[in-house]
C-alpha cells in the first residue's frame, strides 16, 4: 500500500486515480445524468437547475479520499 506503512493510498496511485476519475468517470457520470433527467420530461429551469447542481456535488464524495492532498507537492518524496 503506502510507503511507510501507511495505510490506504500512495501519492502517486491517488494522483493516478484522480486522473481516471475527471477523465473517465466524470464525462460518464454528465452523461448518464443528463440522460436520466431527460427521462423526466424535462422538469422547470428551477427544479432541472436544483437536480444539476445536487448531482454535481454527490458525485465526488464517493471519491473524497482519492483527491485529498493531490494538488499538493509528494510527501514520500526525499528532497534532493
């Protein structure tokens, strides 16, 4: 798993997966929702509005633990 004996997730299988999330999975998840409310018969502005942005925060709690700490500099990394 992790370097040190750490549990869960290395820096670089994190940053790997956070990859795979935005460009797979998220263009998967967009188009499967607006398939689904267009199941619905279109609902009003405000209710379509109120589904798009509910759905657009419940996606990436799911994945919570893999974007934690990507954006910053590796940890494991010894500096030079």
């Amino acid at each position: 798993m992790g370097g040190q004996g750490k549990p869960g997730l290395s820096y670089k299988a994190r940053r790997r997966w956070s990859l795979i999330v935005l460009l797979v999975g998220l263009p998967l998840y967009i188009v499967a929702v607006v398939t689904v409310v267009n199941w619905l018969d279109r609902p009003p502005l405000w209710l379509e509005l109120l589904i798009y942005v509910a759905l657009g925060i419940v996606w990436a709690l799911p994945f919570k633990f893999v974007f934690r700490g990507v954006g910053q500099a590796d940890p494991d990394k010894k500096p030079d």
